[in-house]
C-alpha cells in the first residue's frame, strides 16, 4: 500500500459519475451563490481534464468541504474528496494564505491563549482588533470564534483518579473539548462513569482535519500519525475510543484513510475501533446495557444533526437516546448544514455565503423558541449560536442533566 493508494480510490470512482445532477441539487453553497458551480462540475466532470496540473478554476475553493454530494451519490462517486485533493493542489500551486496556516493549527491556537485566556477572548472580542483581524488576515470581524476556557480538560483529566468500572474506554477528546469545551469532556466522563465505565484520557492532540480541510495535507498526516501512536496500543487491546467530536472522530474513523491516504497501521487498527459517543451509547442501549434511569428534563430542544455526524452512516443515535428522558420535547430540524463547515465560515470571503447556507436552520430555530439548540459538532454550535443567539449545546449535555450527575 502506498500513500496514494486511498486517493486513488476515491478518485477511480469518478468513472462511476453519470451525471445525474443529484450532487448539485444538495450542494448547499452552489444553492446559495453563482461563485460555486457545483460538486459534480468542479469534481468528476473536471477531474478527467486534469493530469499533473492543478486546477486553473478558482471556483473550486468555494468547496466548503461538507461532503453531501459523496453522501447523496447514488453511484458511491467520492466527490467531495476528489474535490478536496484538487482544491488542495490548487493552493499549493498558488500559495497557502497565512490565514489558512493559523486557522489550521487549532491545537498550538489552544496552548497558545490557554495560559492568558482572559486577554486573549478580550482582545479577540474587541471590535477595533476584529476589523483590523479581517482587513489584514482575512478572518471575518463576526465570524463566530470560540472563547478560550483558561484551562484544559487534559490538565483535569489528569489530577482526577480513575473511577473504578467493569470495562474500560478511552476517550479522544479532541482541541476543541481540551481548550474550549473542557466542561463537556467532565460531562462525558461522568455519564460513561454513570454507565459503568472507567475512562481513560491518553495524551493527545490535534487530529489534522483543519489541516486537510485547509489543503496542508503534508502537516496533516504527520498530525494524524503522531495521535493514533498514541491511541493505538489501547486499540489493538480491544479498548473501544470514543469521540465528542463527529469530524474528528471521523478523521480517525475513514477521512485520514480516503483523504490523506495514510497507510499506517495504527490508523487501521484505531480507526476499527472508534466510535462517536452517541453511537457508542445508543449501542449499548441496543444491548440492553444502557443506564436508563433518566430523570425527567422538561424542556423543548432542537436537534440539528451536523454535515459530518451524517457521514459516519450510523443514523442519528442522538435522537434515539434523547428520545427516552422524561419531559424532554426534542424537535427534529430537516436541514442539511449550518454553513461552518469547521473553517470555512470563518474566512472573510466566505462568512456571507455560511451564514446564508445556515438561514433555512437558523430561522427554524428561532420559529421553535426552544430552551437549548442540540448538535454533535462544536463548530456547528458556535455556528448556531451565532446566528440564532440560542445557548447550543452537545447530546450529552442533556443525558448529563437527566442522569442527575454533577
């Protein structure tokens, strides 16, 4: 196996293309601006012209990476990767934007404002330093970046002795859970505890995605290669991970493989045992093995289910789980993406075309009224609050309230 031999797979399937415009009919960005012809055009359709140059139409990075069009092929065509190693051909020919270096390095972002996080999210939110962030960088003034939280949840995961339990699972937190979110990775913690589990939190960091999703695929690989040594002898020990994370855990579970083309062992084997966390639960509920005393949480949410939770083709657990607590009024929103797409939304040039990506969802939201905005994703939730002013939170959170864990 070499490193090509996933992305040539991928790009093989473009024979399977019959051009039946399904893909440019779920696009959500060609839905909403004439600066994206469509998957099918700027994937299969142009993917037969090009040999060792890249692409010479700038259209192609209008792309937010989603991956609906690979979801809703009929012919099993992988179009939203076949877009992605040509979109990242492109800007190493013409040049990587320093913008696109900084918003791909999440995990050096987060041990960089950590330590002076109080400073860091004034001076982020000021306006003044958002203007002049957008001018010179190209990030937008109200693109909707996270808050530093001061402290990692490593760091506490760390000090916490393991709770005793009859099974272990490793959990894979992800950047955003340590240094943004480390409230949500104490939450998951306690409700595998709950569920008679010991968690163990092996150091980590960051997975690559934002530096595939970038086009950096070179750093990308050495990302991903450097966390599976970690994650892989619990893996070949049969240890099951977990993830809070739906695009990092599906870094881990195939994009790596198909995208990146790594042919690592340790990725095989890890990526065979990876799991977002509520399919890990809801499989354990189908086992009979699920902690069902759910207190009653009387309240109304709605559950979005984010662009790259769809792609690990497991359903939507989180429905299924949520379905069973008491009181609790979940309202299922049929839209396809919030507009994010991880990076995508933040650039200057593309913050307009998310946000109208994210209005049909956005405005649902605000019909509804609810008391919280669910999603598995972090970025869709910053995105979703953002452009809805509800508080939006992960599954888990809610499982935490109803098992009455604090």
């Amino acid at each position: 196996m070499t490193d090509e031999h996933g992305p040539d797979l991928m790009r093989a399937s473009l024979d399977h293309c019959v051009k039946c415009t399904i893909c440019e009919s779920a696009c959500p960005v060609a839905a909403v601006t004439p600066l994206f012809p469509g998957p099918k055009y700027v994937g299969p359709q142009a993917e037969r012209f090009r040999t060792h140059d890249p692409s010479v139409d700038a259209s192609l990075d209008y792309c937010s990476g989603c991956g609906i069009c690979t979801l809703v092929c009929p012919q099993g065509v992988h179009v939203a990767e076949i877009n992605a190693h040509a979109r990242a051909a492109m800007k190493r020919e013409r040049g990587m934007p320093l913008r696109d270096h900084l918003l791909a390095r999440s995990g050096l972002e987060g041990k960089l404002g950590t330590p002076v996080a109080p400073l860091a999210n004034l001076v982020l939110s000021n306006r003044r330093v958002r203007e002049l962030t957008e001018r010179f960088i190209g990030i937008h003034a109200e693109a909707p970046l996270p808050k530093f939280a001061g402290h990692t949840f490593q760091r506490w995961a760390r000090r916490r002795p393991a709770a005793a339990g009859q099974q272990q699972v490793v959990y894979f937190h992800g950047c955003s859970t340590n240094y943004f979110e480390p409230g949500l990775g104490r939450m998951t913690v306690a409700v595998l505890e709950h569920n008679g589990y010991s968690v163990l939190v092996p150091p980590q960091d960051c997975c690559g995605l934002p530096l595939q999703s970038n086009g950096i695929f070179g750093t990308a690989r050495s990302y991903v290669r450097r966390l599976v040594a970690h994650l892989a002898p619990y893996a070949r020990d049969g240890y099951k991970i977990v993830a809070t994370s739906t695009s990092c855990g599906l870094m881990l579970k195939r994009e790596a493989i198909e995208i990146l083309g790594i042919p690592d062992e340790d990725l095989a084997v890890v990526s065979r045992q990876t799991y977002d966390i509520c399919e890990f639960l809801a499989e354990l509920d189908a086992e009979g093995m699920l902690a069902t005393d759910f207190g009653p949480v009387p309240m109304t949410v709605t559950y979005h289910a984010p662009c790259q939770q769809q792609g690990h083709n497991m359903g939507k657990p989180a429905l299924d789980l949520l379905g069973q607590i008491p009181e609790l009024t979940v309202i299922e929103l049929d839209r396809a993406c919030c507009g994010i797409a991880g990076t995508y939304g933040l650039k200057r040039e593309k913050y307009d075309i998310a946000m109208k990506v994210g209005s049909g969802l956005f405005g649902d939201i605000r019909a509804e009224a609810p008391d919280l905005a669910v999603c598995d994703s972090e970025t869709c939730r910053w995105q979703i609050s953002h452009g809805t002013g509800v508080r939006s939170v992960h599954p888990v959170e809610i499982l935490h309230r109803a098992y009455g864990l604090k």
